[in-house]
C-alpha cells in the first residue's frame, strides 16, 4: 500500500464534492476557499487514518515495539502541504481543484499554523514525528491540545506585544476527537498509608478530577506505510456545573470549577528561557504525563497483555525534564493500581524511559518548591521522596561521607525538586543534542551521575525534516538536484552528498546562483505584501532568526550594524556591496532584555530610513511574528545564515541545518551543531569566529571584564557611544550600560569579546559575496551537499537502534 498514489484526481474530487455536501450542504460550486480547505483536510485525514488503521494491524501482528515520546511542544506549523506532498498526492488533489477554479497554494495559505510550541524543542518533535512515519516506526507523540498556541507577535511602536493565537478554528479539522481513550487525571486531596499482611496499602483522597479527552493528528512519512499519531490531550471539567449552586441562582460560581480545570489546557506557556514554579505550569505537565500513561497502559494491557513486558514493547521518551513526572507517575500505576512491588516497578520504568536534555543554561534547569508538589500531587511526591531515599542510600553505602557530592546528585535539596536529577535517575539513557552539548553535560551539569553511570549518556545530534525544509519550500533547488543527483536525497538525504561532483560546473552554479535570486524575490514580495516592508533582492541577504535571547546574541548582530552605519554616515558615498540583515524572533513576553533588543533593532532600521543614501546599501528589516510557516519562505531566501550564540550556550540549534541545506553560508561560533557543521562542510566553506566553548569557559573563571576590550578597540568604542546618542531619537543608553556596566556581570553573554573577530569575520563574508560570486556559489553548493547528516532521518535511526533498541517495520 506504499502510498497512497492508486487514489485519481476523479476520486479525490469525489472525496471532495462529498465532504462539502455533508458537511457545509453546498455544491463544489457554491462552497466558499474555506469550505474547501476543510473539506480537503478531511479528505486528506480519511486517507491517513485508513493508512494508519493497517499500519497498527502490522504492529500488533509483528508484536512491534512502539516508542511514545511525550513532549510539552510540538511546534507543527502547517501540515497540508506536507501530507500532500509526503502521499504523493500533489497532481491528484491539484487537477481536482482545477475543476473548483482552486489551486492547492490557496489552500494552503488557508490554513493557520499550530504553533504549540515556543522554538527549537518543539519543533524537534515535530520533525521527529515526521522522520518515525517515514522510517516505518511504529510511534505516538503525546501533548496538550492548548487552546491558543504561542502568541502572535505585534510591534508596536518598536515593543513587542503579544496577541492570542487563536488556531483551532482552521487548525481542528486535523483532529480527531477520540472518546474511547478518555481518562481522569487527580489532583490535590489527601493520601493515606497503611501496613496490612499485604504489604503497604495506599489509599487516595478528597482529589479533584479532571477528564483528559484525546484528540488524534496523523502525521504521514514519506512513501512510508507508518503514520505517526499526535494524541493531544484537552482538559475537561467532569461535571459540568454544581447544579446546587446553579439552581440557588449563583449561575457565574457554577462555571467555576468548569474554568478551573479547562484553563488547563487553555494556553501554551511562552517561555524557553527561564522557567517559573508556576502551579498551572505543574498542573499542565501532570496533566500530560499522567493522561498519557494511563493511555499507555490500558493500549499494552489491551495488546500484550502482562505489564511486566512493558520495558520490550514501549520506549517511553521524556524530552527535556517537562514531563519527568512520568517517571513517579509510572511508578504510581505499577505500584498502586497494578499491584507490583516497588523494585519490580522501578525496573520496569527505569528500562523503558530516557530523557534528552537540551539546555544548559541555569535559569532553565527546572525545580519545583517541594511544598507545590506536595500539595497539588500528594502521591507523586510520597513516590519521588521514596526515589531520593533509595538513592541517597546507595550513595551513601558508596560513597560514605561525601556530602557534598551526594547533595548534588540528590532529586531534594532546599526544599526544591530537581526535574533533571529525577529524569537521569529514573532513565537507562540520557542524551544531549549535539556531540559538543553531550560533552558539556557530561562534563558539567550531569559530571556526578557520568561518573556513577558513564555507559547511560550519549549523543544524538539534532537532525530536521528535510523533506519540509528543502524539497516543500525549496521546489526550485530540489528541481536542481533531481536533475543532477537523482531523486534519491528525499528518502535518504545522504545522498546529498553526490551534489558535490557540482562544485566546478559553471552551468549548476549559475542555476544555483539564479534559484537563490528567485527564492529572495519571492521573500521580498512576501515581505512587502505581509508588512508593506520593502526589500532589495539585489541585496545580500543576512539573517537571524531563532527566539529572541542574550545567548543567541542578537545583539552582536547590531553591534556590527551600529558599526557599518556609523562609517556610512561618516562617508555616505562610500562604495560598499549593499545588503539587507534581516530579523525574525519572538521574545518571551516577559523578558524584558529581549524586547529592548527588538526595540533597538527596529529603531535603527528607522533611522537608517531617514537616509536613502545609506539606506540603499544598508537596509535593516525586522520581520514581525515569526513563526513555521515564515520560516519556510525565509531560510530559502537567505545568504548569510547568523548563529552566533556565545559558545557552550545553544545546545545545537536546527535553524543552521535549514539555512545549510537550502545554501546559506554560515557565520558562527563553534557552538552546539555549528561544530559539527563546520566538520562536514570543511573550514574552507564556513566562517567561524570567536571564543571557543573551553576559552569562555577560562575567561569566565578568571572575571569577565568587558571594558578591558572597550579600552582596547576604538570601533567599539564607537559602537557604544553611537548606542548612547541612540536612534530615531531615542538614547539606547542602557544597552550601552548592560555592554560595560551591567550587574551582577557587565555583558554576561560576552558580546564584547567577541565583537573584534566576529567584525573581521562579517567583513570577509561580505567582501566574498561582492567580488567573488562564483566561489560564493560553489561555496553554497558545499553547504547544500554537505548538509545531508542533519536529516532528522538520520536522527530518528540512532535514537531507534542506541536509546529505544526499536525496529522499523
Ligand atoms: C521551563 C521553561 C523552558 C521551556 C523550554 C526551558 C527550556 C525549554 C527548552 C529546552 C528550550 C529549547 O527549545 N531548547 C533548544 O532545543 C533545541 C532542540 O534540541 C536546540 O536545538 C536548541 O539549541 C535549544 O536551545
């Protein structure tokens, strides 16, 4: 059954005209786009439930392993185009809506984004789930259905605000609602303990219930028979109001509870930052985990029979410590409502989780107050001290005396939980996201537990869907390399590396070079038709998109720019090769830092404005609510791919791969993927500057002192009082201030240090892309066929064979 290709344009157009009359009542003729987005979807969505209807009878018959990979995000943008696409369905449906006077571009600019997720994380899972379909993995992501996804971004007036993202009205008709596979998850009440001859019994109480209702996505793989299955959970008050007080008249406290337990689901929280001790945020990820393990359960229970085989039929995967509650939650299961012991259940549970981890920084490292845990999750919190106790016992058996030692490793400490602890004592594997990142942790934050278990970590590098990146959004390059290389890159994206026989061939470079133009023209036309921004596609496009953050240093990226403009103002005639720097980011809408950089970046663009000459040469862009979809039209589009992020921070990043592969050159550090990247590509094709992960590291311990390259650099010194004077007329005094002045550490991400040669570095690139041309485009070539490791394909395969020890079917 393959793919879906036995299905005609007459078929589809049937399947069409049949879902408009059932459901809308109106004629193909009649029906509104809209009508007929949704009535495609639906077409589509029979299609893959069918598929994923006898891929599952597979499964079971084969008695195949299943992985589940629970993660608070999926940051899925849109997915008509890719299910298309991914069935081999383009022709069918595009002749079909021939007929309707449609083409499938309208359609899907029809359909919103799901943005359920905040960045980087959440759009790993949604490559993954696409990367499992297309392996033949039998898998299942579980997440909450939120009501509204990451807010829409608006500038006004140089701040951010944030808007509600309201996807459901167009982004529903993905989903399936599942009625049968309905649970309760509890909170709060009371526990009672009690010794009999059998043993401890535990009794639960006085909680409060609230009904988790399932909502399924069908993920398709490419000409793969698996489709993967998005089960979204959405909270739902079980009774739904006191009739009591409803009948006593008090109508607005009997849709109290009602609120309660629904805001649950209601919005995603905004930050991949920092994290808060928030009680709806706990709520949330119990919410998740609990939900999803009863499902779990009840599914093997149902197929397999015995729990005891739990650990050779599912690989239960904790993506970063967000739902490292599944770890107590399974053991609550096992324990309390399936009868095991706690050793037999803690075998069970530490054979099938394991955790990736994918930050280091402190702020994001999540622990929880004990006493939060302790009153919203009685049980869970009995089960994580009996974790600790056990643990610390070992310990001390181990290693008498160290308390030091022990107290780092400890799940409690401070009356705080901490998530990472639980999730590297509770799994057989632990990973980090690049080979640089896995190093770091084992070197850093998770030292202790390497040396107890050095054979529990390992490496996965990040990897993206190829398939959506480049052959979707890049039609035109995938067009190239077919006619060069074959079609054989889009099932195994290895064989990108074929296109490097190209290198020399004037013809392939040109079509390279003039495949680039057409992909920034059609950015420009998008970004004058979105924001009525005008963009010179003549220009050389620089751009940094990924969430607004001081570690990822957007502000360096001014700093260059404050550094260009200042010189162009002194000598508007100067002859330079003209360019655009282009942003896209959103900030955590309480992070105050971010949104004066976005600030600062739009008030430059503004003032650059109020000079056309400099304007012409010097054109900074700041592309509002940046999300999936944009980001789709904007890596194409780009020349210069910016990651920048001071080194040892971003654990790998994926925006590079995007740039990467559709044959951005790259300016960064040798920071998380970058490392790898430049390692693939060779030197000779990348521009890397700036402090190394170990030198930061070195400066760091000896006390950073930004002024010190004040004094010593006169192009910074400009750069600072340019901020002072500031822009549009408004003084930028206090990122001056942060730069040199800043508490408790003046310029923490140490912009400053690597300002010199990361300005040598830009002033090379650009000097390239003005003189040599055609070393430019063989230099992109490289990039584009070197970039075929990054595939979330190649991922998804070691995950399967070094974590979940999983068969593709
Ligand atoms: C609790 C608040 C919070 C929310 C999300 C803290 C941390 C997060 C995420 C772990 C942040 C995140 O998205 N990390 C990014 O993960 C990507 C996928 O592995 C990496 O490529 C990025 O480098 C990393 O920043």
């Amino acid at each position: 059954m393959n793919n879906a290709k036995s299905v005609t344009d007459k078929e589809v157009q049937q399947l069409i005209a049949g879902k408009l009359s059932r459901y809308f009542g109106v004629t193909p003729k009649e029906a509104s786009v809209d009508q007929v987005y949704k009535a495609v979807v639906m077409s589509v969505r029979d299609i893959l439930l069918e598929k994923r209807q006898q891929f599952h009878k597979v499964t079971k018959s084969k008695k195949g392993k299943r992985v589940y990979y629970l993660c608070m995000e999926f940051l899925l943008g849109r997915s008509l185009k890719n299910n298309i696409y991914n069935l081999g369905l383009g022709e069918a449906y595009a002749t079909a809506l021939k007929n309707f006077g449609l083409t499938l571009e309208d359609l899907y600019e029809q359909e919103p984004d799901a943005g359920l997720g905040n960045g980087g994380l959440g759009r790993l899972a949604a490559c993954f789930m696409d990367a499992l379909a297309t392996g033949n993995y039998p898998a299942m992501g579980y997440s909450i259905r939120y009501d509204y996804g990451l807010f829409k971004q608006k500038i006004v007036d140089g701040w951010q605000t944030e808007l509600p993202d309201v996807w459901l009205p167009g982004g529903e008709v993905w989903l399936t609602q599942r009625s049968d596979k309905s649970c309760i998850v509890k909170f709060d009440g009371w526990v009672h303990e009690e010794w009999s001859e059998n043993g401890l019994k535990v009794t639960y109480g006085g909680y409060k219930e609230v009904e988790a209702i399932a909502y399924d996505m069908m993920i398709s793989g490419k000409d793969s028979d698996a489709v993967s299955v998005l089960r979204l959970w959405r909270a739902r008050n079980i009774s739904k109001f006191d009739m009591k007080l409803f009948s006593q008249g008090d109508y607005i406290r009997s849709m109290q509870a009602e609120n309660e337990a629904e805001v649950i689901s209601k919005v995603l929280y905004p930050a991949d930052d920092h994290y808060e001790g928030k009680s709806l945020r706990l709520k949330q990820q119990y919410f998740l985990v609990s939900a999803s393990l009863q499902n779990i359960i009840n599914d093997h229970k149902h197929r397999y029979g015995p729990l005891s085989l739990l650990p050779q039929q599912a690989a239960i995967h904790i993506n970063d410590t967000h739902p490292a509650l599944a770890i107590p939650e399974l053991m609550r299961l096992l324990m309390d409502e399936n009868g095991f012991t706690w050793d037999d259940a803690w075998n069970i549970v530490t054979a099938t989780f394991a955790y990736t981890n994918h930050t280091v920084m402190a702020e994001a490292l999540e622990t929880w107050q004990e006493d939060l845990i302790a009153r919203r999750l009685p049980r869970i919190h009995m089960i994580i001290k009996e974790i600790n106790r056990r643990f610390c016992n070992d310990l001390w058996e181990r290693f008498p005396g160290q308390h030091k030692f022990i107290d780092g490793l400890s799940i409690i400490s401070n009356g705080q939980i901490k998530m990472a602890n639980l999730s590297v004592i509770g799994s057989h594997k632990v990973n980090g996201v690049s080979a640089l990142h896995s190093d770091i942790i084992k070197n850093s934050i998770f030292n202790g537990f390497y040396q107890l278990w050095p054979d529990k970590f390992t490496n996965v590098t990040n990897g993206i869907a190829h398939r959506r990146w480049l052959c979707q959004s890049n039609p035109e390059l995938c067009e190239l390399l077919c006619d060069c290389i074959g079609d054989g890159f889009v099932k195994n994206a290895a064989e990108l590396s074929k296109f490097k026989k190209f290198a020399s061939d004037k013809s392939v470079l040109k079509r390279l070079a003039e495949i680039k133009q057409i992909k920034k023209q059609q950015f420009a036309d998008y970004a004058f038709k979105k924001q009525g921004l005008v963009i010179d596609p003549s220009t050389c496009f620089d751009v940094q998109a990924k969430r607004m953050h001081e570690y990822k240093r957007q502000l360096l990226n001014v700093m260059n720019i404050v550094s260009l403009y200042s010189d162009l103002l002194d000598n508007p005639d100067a002859v330079v090769a003209p360019q655009t720097f282009i942003f896209g980011a959103k900030a955590a809408s309480g992070y105050t830092m971010a949104k004066q950089i976005i600030k600062l970046i739009c008030y430059l663009a503004e003032d650059i404005k109020k000079h056309p000459k400099i304007h012409e040469k010097l054109n900074v862009v700041y592309m509002e609510d940046y999300n999936v979809t944009m980001a789709e039209k904007l890596m194409p589009a780009s020349e210069v791919s910016e990651q920048i992020s001071l080194a040892g921070k971003e654990a790998s990043g994926t925006g590079n791969m995007k740039f990467m592969i559709n044959g951005a050159l790259t300016i960064g550090t040798l920071d998380g993927a970058n490392v790898e990247m430049s390692e693939a590509v060779g030197l000779d094709n990348i521009f890397i500057f700036g402090l190394r992960a170990d030198e930061v590291e070195d400066v760091w311990n000896k006390g950073y002192n930004s002024s010190q390259h004040y004094n010593k650099n006169d192009r910074l010194r400009r750069v600072i009082e340019a901020l002072i004077r500031g822009y549009n007329g408004e003084s930028f005094a206090n990122m001056a201030n942060y730069l040199l002045t800043g508490t408790p550490v003046a310029d923490p991400y140490m912009c400053m240090a690597d300002f010199e040669s990361y300005t040598a570095t830009q002033k090379q690139v650009k000097a390239l892309y003005a003189n040599e041309k055609e070393r430019w485009a063989k230099m992109s070539l490289q990039n584009i066929a070197a970039s075929g490791i990054f595939s979330a394909d190649r991922s998804i395969k070691e995950y399967a064979a070094n974590i979940w020890n999983l068969k593709s079917l």
